[in-house]
C-alpha cells in the first residue's frame, strides 16, 4: 500500500518536474499505467482463483506482484537502482533507465517499467485481497481482516502526504497561515523521490 500511494502522489511531480515531462506526455504514461492496471486486475483474478500449485493459489500471485513492485520501483524513480548519476560514467553505463536524458527510448522505457509496476501491484493487491476469505474463520473475522487492510491503506496515505509536505518545504509562517515556498522542483531534485 506504501508504494501504491507514493506511485500516485509521486508519479505526476516526479515526471513533470525532475524527468520535465509535459503534462500531456505525463497524463498519457499516467492513463498507460491505470489501463494496464484495469486491464491486469481481472486477468489476476480469475488466474489466481484457477491456480493450483504446492504454495497454494495466491502465494505465487502475491510472490510475481512483489517482485514486479520491488525490481521497478526504484528504477520508475530513479532510472537506476545503483544511484548513479549523468556525472558518474561508470555507473550511469549500468543504468536501464537514465532520467537525466530525454529521449524517446526513455519515455518507451518509462511506460514499460510503469506497466511491469502495474502489473506487479495488481498481482499482490487482487491475491492478497483473495486470501483474506481463505483465511478467515467467519465473516466478522474477514470483516476485521478487511478493515485493518483498509486503516493501512489510508495511514500509508497520510503518511506520504505528509512526507510530500515535509519534502517539499511547505511550513506554517507566522500568523497561522501555511505558506508554500516558491520552491519548483528540478532534475537536481531526484534524491528526494530516491
């Protein structure tokens, strides 16, 4: 749930404003990624309901969905996992993504790994959610299981909200008004999101 909201507050400041993106180009990877999503999330379902394996029918799901969030997260957000930058030519050589060019390989680059995202957090999401009946005993139980799975969703909400304001600079000035500083952000701003 963490990665799900920083994908959704993050994704649109982070490829306007570090990858400058235009917000055409940044709504259509956008819509991209919520169609794949849309798209995967039934496919995952029926899949994951007819699978039979000896980790049961949602631990391989739940397992390829985790994998997928983990191997492209830190590549949607920082075009490499080893933190390289444009300024170091050894390491930036073993980027797959490179944010610091804009290019149309890039951008294809972009989708691809933004749907490989999609398709991983539709895998853990739907079998996780299909092993809450599995596992309850009754229906306050799953009731329960249901409603903590919802209080952490919206905590991981908050809390990246949070972290966005505190990141962003936005403080409370005098008076009681918060005041935003006019602060844009800019390439030299990718540690932030790392």
């Amino acid at each position: 749930d963490l990665s799900a909201s920083m994908w959704f507050f993050y994704a649109v400041l982070y490829s306007q404003q570090v990858l400058d993106l235009s917000e055409k180009l940044t709504g259509g990877i956008i819509l991209i990624g919520q169609t794949v999503d849309g798209l995967t999330t039934p496919l995952v379902g029926y899949a994951s309901d007819h699978t039979r394996t000896f980790l049961g029918a949602r631990k391989p799901w739940h397992l390829l969905g985790v994998v997928c969030v983990a191997f492209t997260f830190p590549v949607i957000f920082g075009g490499c996992m080893l933190g390289a930058t444009e300024d170091s030519p050894i390491l930036s050589k073993l980027c797959i993504l490179s944010p610091w060019e804009a290019s149309r390989r890039n951008v294809g680059l972009l989708i691809l790994f933004i749907s490989i995202f999609q398709i991983g957090w539709a895998s853990s999401q739907v079998s996780h959610l299909a092993l809450m009946p599995d596992i309850a005993h009754g229906k306050k139980h799953r009731t329960t299981l249901s409603s903590v799975r919802y209080g952490v969703t919206v905590t991981c909400n908050i809390f990246v909200l949070l972290a966005l304001w505190v990141l962003l600079d936005t403080h409370n000035r005098g008076g009681g008004k918060a005041v935003a500083c006019d602060m844009r952000l800019r390439r030299e701003d990718k540690p932030l999101f790392q």
